[in-house]
C-alpha cells in the first residue's frame, strides 16, 4: 500500500491486485494469522516438546496461508462484480 497525506490522501494500491494475494491483505490488516499461538514464531510453549495436537495446528496453518496465497485480490474482485451482475 502507498499512503498518501493530506487533504486528497489516503491509501493505493502498491501492486496491480491480481500481484496481491488475500494472504498478505489479510496480514496487513489483521497481523498474525496463526490459528494457534504456539506456532506463532517466537512463541514459547511450556509443552511443545510433548505436544500432541501440534503437528495437526500446524498443517492445518500450512493449508490455510496456501489457500490465503492461492487467491488474488483480482479473483475477489472479479467475483463480487459477477455477484452483482
């Protein structure tokens, strides 16, 4: 994004939307999208070591950033125009 102050500021996209993925919009707009914070990095969990349910966190993190990544914010835009047609 480009920040633009003043009276006619505001925000632009830096990238043309088919460059974005709703992954890194979602990122800039929420920060962390971690499901759990254990897999947060630099997170300290007491019981990582023997944690059970870690592995599944973990892939399921995995699967949601690559179907985050897999759409662009032109695919989203694209849908909501034929929503409107």
């Amino acid at each position: 994004m480009k920040a633009t102050i003043g009276q006619q500021g505001g925000y632009a996209l830096a990238r043309p939307p088919r460059q974005i993925s709703i992954r890194e919009l979602l990122e800039a707009l929420e920060g962390n999208l971690t499901p759990v914070s254990c897999l947060t990095p630099g997170d300290v969990c007491e019981i990582a070591a023997n944690c059970q349910t870690q592995r599944v966190w973990r892939h399921i993190d995995d699967m949601i950033r690559q179907t985050l990544e897999s759409v662009s914010l032109q695919d989203v835009l694209s849908l909501s125009k034929k929503k409107r047609s």
